[in-house]
C-alpha cells in the first residue's frame, strides 16, 4: 500500500472523523499507527474552491498540511464514572473494550507555487489522513532561496532541515526564551552560518557568551593555542574591555583579543554629567565641569577621568570649599549669597565627587574602536562586556551604533551590517529611555532602508520596549513560561497563534518556535549542532562541588603537612 501512495505521504494515520473545520479536524487511529504530537499530517486531494468566475466556481484538489496538537486515548465504556469494581468486571469479563484512539490537528495550509495559503474548504469526514513525507515537508517549510541559513530541523524529524530566508532578516529580527532554554546556543549556530554566506555581524555580549565561537565545538576548555579551530575563526575579531577581573573565560581560553575602549576626551561634558549622575537641573555643577573640560582641551590634555577630577579640585582653595555637604544639587549655598567665583569654586569640587565614580570604569582610553574593520565583508566582531558597569557599557554601545548609523545614513556602508544586542532589555527597556535606547529604536524603525539589521536576544520580552519588540519582522521563540512575557511576544507577533502560544512551555531545551518573514509559515525546530564552542552554557553544579571537595581536601593535606614540618623543627631545637 505505502509503495502506491502518493509523493507527499509516507504511511497512513488515520481517518477524519465528526465535525471539520478549515481550521482543524478531528480523526481517529490505533495503536500502531496514531502520530504522536506536533507531527505532520497530510490530507490529500481537498477540493479547494476558488473565488466565483463568469464560468462558475473553479475548484482545485490540493493537499492540505497539518500538524497534530493533540492525542488521546478514550474509552466510552470504561468511563470516570465506573467504580473500580465495575471496571474490575469488565475487565476480567468476557469482553474487554479496545481504547479509542484519537487526534486533533491545526491545518497549516497548501503550497500555491512558492506560497502557502490557507484553505477556505475544510476535508470532509471519512478521509484518510497519511503522516507527511521528508521530501514535502522541506519543499514545504524551506525556502527556495539561493543560500539559506541552517539552524536546525523539524521538530520529529531530524532528516528534515529548515532553511531559513536570509530575506527575513531585512525587517530586524528576535530571539526570545527564558534562561537556559538555549537561545545562546540557537544564536551562535545562526551567526556562524550567516558569517559563511558572507555576512558583516557586530555582536555586543555582556555575558561572555560568544568569545570562543572561534574554538571547534567540544574545545570548551582547551587552551585557545591549543584547540583545534572552526573552519571561520580568521574571521572572527573578539574585543574585550582591559582590566576587568575575574572573567568567566580566561584570556587564554579565549585567545587573541583587542582592547575595547573608548576615547574619554571625545566624550562633550553633557554625556560626561550624565554618566556622572549629575542631573539637569544641576546647572552650576554641568557648569563647572564644561569649564574644566574646556581648560584641558585649550591646553592639549588627552584627558581620562582621573584628570578631569585633578581640574576641577584645582579650581579653588578655601577653608570650607571642599565640604560639598551644605550646597544643594545645584551648587547653590544656604544663607547670605556668595560670590560668584566661590559659587564656581565650590560647584568645581561637588562635582569632581560625581567624577570619582568614573574613574572605576575601565572602559576609558585614549583612543575608540576603529569603525573601518568592523564594516568589512564576512566579519564577526564580539564585543565582551562581561564585568563592566551597565552605564559604561551602554554608552560604549551606543557610540558604536551611533557611528554605523551616521556612516549608513550618509551612504558610506558598504556592506549591510547585522547588529546583535544581548540581554536587549537593559539597552532598550520598557519602562524608562536611555541614550542606547533612542539609537536602537532609530534603527529598529528605519535601518531596513540603509541596510542596518537588529537581532535582539531577550530572556525577559515583557521588560523590552514594545517599539523596538514590534519592529521585529521575524521572531524565534524558545521555552517561556512566564505569562507576561508570553503576551509580551504576543503583541509583538501577528504570526503566533493562541496554540502556538501554549505550546511555548512544553518546548525542550534547543527547540524553538521560528516566525515571520523567515519561513513560510510558522515552523516548530530542533536547533542542530554547531560548529563553534558553546559559551553559554549552565554550570556543572554537580562537577563544581566535587571540585571544591578536591580543593579542600587538598588544603588540608598540605596543612597537615606544614603541621608535621613544625614538630619535626621543635623536635630538633629540642
């Protein structure tokens, strides 16, 4: 019988069964042959029925793709209203009633050429079902495009890949799943592949959980020097802020990096006070700090913080000047008014204290990030911001961008530019604007027009400004259970149905939900494997503890040793 079968159908499920719908069916099946969920049924032959035309009704026979959202098992005799007795009789009796096995399907649609289209007709009861073929399923779900981007394969079918539109990625693009569900993963083995059809990608990671995508996957904890490479690490550039401790990965693990900094001598005293903490309002101290900006630019300093702290405590001298603690935040004095040069003064040294708190982030140099490589052709550029200050680091971004942005709306991009923003809700968050946040939403609304892409990751959708979120052509959603971050993605998504929606919480780790411009109709995937090192991955607990027990059981090994030392000494003074 299955060597008879059609090219779309592999084996039979079942049949229709009660009431249809152009939306869903329900159909019948035995234990041998019921699909399990979220696999893929065809209907063939549905009479599809076109609009009316002068020469009547034109109808077409299609083959209508759906996908099980759920199986039962159900017995009308042995009903939850039986005793155990009762069912205890009939099960020892005679007759022994065989389960009814059944399923209930969402139609997806038919392929129309290169289109999909949902049937306006519903199948009619009685007509067999037949579990989907490989071959139709990817003629079905991938793209005939000229190079697509391999993540990973259907959900049940691993023999099937899906081949992502590159396309898709012109209306910006989010990746959205709670912690440890894998989205790092998923966003690694996108950019790898993307990186090998050529394209120009800056990824900003506060986490660490990029630098080692040039190491070969299961090369974690080789020494970089010593790690076998991915066919593409010449083409990835890892960038790393100096002087930060205690990092997650180690120089040496990481390997060759360039210095992140920024030019603090670039920056005009508005951005300064705002990093600072020193307020609008606080108009004599913004004062006092563009005097000394001002002072040490007429004199040629390169300044860092440090030395724009030495102007302003050197602006004055006086017994009480340096007590700050009477003066409100404008500098201004209770009492009698003083004069306008001790006003100065005093606000000088108040906000040489707002200063000091610069001087911690390492971030600041004496030169930027040149912009030029960053724009070249199949580059992969990292940015590591783990450990650096929040304020600091979305400053730092948001210059980059700032400088892309200018470069694309004056037509000197040579190359479109794929921009990854990591843990996106504290660059662009709902519920406050930040200077980050204006450039993102800038882009977000017109960097499809000068070919300045977004890819927003996000564990927490619901915390991320719903202007940038909505902007996102195409999103790829993993496990999330926190319901408002479900209605969060469903605001921002007209692709996600209410079914699609519940299934978010019964997704495994690296299964994801692909939507939008990506593919043809929402599909459910398994992300594959990658060619590059994992970064992002959970911590062993189990491996950690036993490592401390080793290292505790080390110490006092040696403690026990230096204690013998020592008796063995004042034995021999003895």
């Amino acid at each position: 019988m299955q060597g008879s079968l059609p090219s779309p159908y592999s084996r039979e499920a079942g049949f229709i069964v009660g009431e249809t719908s152009p939306l869903e069916f329900t159909f019948v099946s035995s234990r041998e042959l019921l699909p399990p969920r979220l696999e893929y049924l065809v209907v063939p032959v549905v009479e599809e029925r076109s609009r009316p035309t002068r020469a009547g009704q034109q109808a077409e026979q299609v083959d209508v793709l759906a996908q099980v959202v759920e199986v039962g098992i159900d017995s009308t005799i042995l009903s939850e209203r039986l005793t155990y007795d009762e069912a205890l009789a009939i099960l020892r009796g005679a007759y022994a009633p065989p389960p009814k096995m059944y399923g209930r399907a969402r139609v997806i649609g038919y392929l129309s050429g290169q289109t999909v289209r949902a049937p306006r007709c519903a199948a009619s009861p009685g007509a067999a079902i037949y579990v989907a073929s490989d071959v139709f399923l990817q003629r079905f779900f991938s793209l005939e495009v000229a190079a697509g981007i391999d993540v990973g394969a259907l959900i049940n079918r691993p023999e099937v890949p899906v081949l992502l539109d590159p396309n898709g990625l012109r209306r910006h693009l989010a990746i959205i799943a709670q912690t440890g569900a894998g989205k790092s993963y998923l966003a690694g083995k996108l950019f790898e592949n993307l990186l090998q059809l050529g394209a120009t990608i800056l990824v900003f990671d506060p986490n660490s959980d990029y630098v080692q995508l040039r190491k070969a996957a299961g090369q974690e904890q080789r020494a970089y020097d010593a790690a076998e490479k991915t066919a593409f690490a010449n083409d990835v550039a890892i960038y790393r802020i100096p002087g930060i401790q205690g990092r997650r990965f180690s120089n040496a693990l990481v390997g060759p990096a360039l210095e992140f900094t920024v030019r603090f001598a670039d920056l005009d005293p508005d951005e300064i006070c705002e990093l600072a903490g020193i307020g609008e309002r606080a108009t004599n101290l913004r004062a006092a700090v563009t005097r000394a900006c001002e002072q040490l630019l007429r004199r040629g300093v390169d300044y860092r913080p440090a030395e724009l702290v030495a102007e302003l405590q050197g602006s004055g001298s006086g017994p009480g000047l340096d007590d700050p603690g009477d003066a409100d935040e404008s500098g201004e004095l209770p009492g009698p008014e003083s004069s306008l040069g001790r006003e100065d003064i005093r606000a000088a040294h108040k906000a040489a204290r707002y200063i000091e708190r610069l001087k911690d982030f390492t971030v600041w140099g004496y030169q930027n990030v040149p912009i030029e490589p960053l724009l070249t052709a199949q580059r992969l550029t990292v940015f590591d911001l783990a450990g650096a200050d929040k304020i600091a680091s979305a400053y730092a971004v948001e210059r980059i961008l700032r400088d892309i942005w200018q470069r694309a709306l004056s037509g000197r991009l040579e190359h479109p530019v794929f921009i990854v923003l990591e843990e996106a809700h504290n660059l662009v968050p709902a519920d406050s604007r930040t200077r980050a946040s204006r450039i993102i939403n800038t882009i977000a609304a017109e960097g499809r027009k000068f070919r300045v892409f977004l890819t927003l990751v996000t564990q927490r959708p619901s915390k991320i400004s719903q202007d940038a979120l909505s902007q996102c052509g195409s999103q790829i959603v993993m496990q999330l259970t926190n319901p408002d971050d479900q209605r969060a993605v469903q605001r921002a998504s007209e692709a996600i149905s209410a079914e699609l929606l519940a299934d978010l919480p019964s997704l495994n780790k690296g299964e994801a939900i692909v939507l939008g411009q990506l593919t043809r109709v929402p599909v459910m995937l398994s992300v594959s494997r990658r060619a590059s090192a994992e970064g992002g991955s959970d911590v062993d607990v189990v491996a950690e503890l036993r490592r401390a027990v080793q290292a505790k059981s080390t110490e006092r090994a040696a403690q026990s040793l230096r204690a013998q030392g020592a008796v063995a000494r004042q034995l021999e003074e003895w």
